[in-house]
C-alpha cells in the first residue's frame, strides 16, 4: 500500500482511511513516530510493550538449551581472558 499525503501548514498530516482501515486505527489512539535515517515511520503504540515484544526473535533460540547457554558463554569468556 502506498499513498501521499501532503504536510499541512500546522504540520499536520491525514493518515489514509485505507491505511487506517487496514492498521484499525481509531481516533485519538496514539502512534510512535521513528526517524530513520531519511524515512519517516508511524506505527500504533502498542497498549503493552511487553507482549508486543514477548516471543519476537523466538527462532533464533529454539534449538538451545536455555540452561547451557549462559555456562558456555561465561566459559568461553574465561578461556579468552585467561591467557
């Protein structure tokens, strides 16, 4: 989906009902406004951080063994700084 929209002289901008029907936007509801690099980015606050973070990333740790790892990390870590 892509729109244009035009900054208006309080420097506001209209968000596109086909982009607020699909994202299920409401008024008043809040959106975090990122900055990277030359793009702008808007997302829906999440209502909870945590949940919205909870399992992100979870593949990259399925095939290990949560109660190894920090052991063999802190292992490695000692063998490269005992010499």
């Amino acid at each position: 989906m892509s729109d244009i929209v035009t900054l208006s002289a309080k420097n506001q901008v209209v968000i596109p009902r086909s982009a607020r029907q699909t994202l299920k936007l409401k008024p008043g509801q809040q959106l975090l406004v990122l900055v990277r690099d030359d793009h702008l980015i808007m997302v829906p606050k999440p209502d909870d951080f945590v949940a919205r973070l909870r399992g992100l990333h979870k593949e990259i740790w399925e095939k290990t063994d949560s109660q190894r790892y920090p052991e063999t990390e802190r292992n490695a870590w000692e063998a490269s700084h005992n010499h």
